[in-house]
C-alpha cells in the first residue's frame, strides 16, 4: 500500500516538475 502511494506521488511530481519546467522555458 505504501509502495504504491509513493508510486503515485513520484509520478505526479514528475509531472508537476515537467510542467514547472515548461513555464520557466516559456
């Protein structure tokens, strides 16, 4: 259970970081 949760939060931050990425590139 908790392997999954941390599944799940690192590829949300993944996805947040790609987008924070994205913004500053802009």
């Amino acid at each position: 259970m908790k392997l999954a949760a941390f599944s799940v939060f690192s590829f949300i931050y993944s996805q947040v970081i790609q987008e924070t990425k994205a913004l500053v590139a802009t």
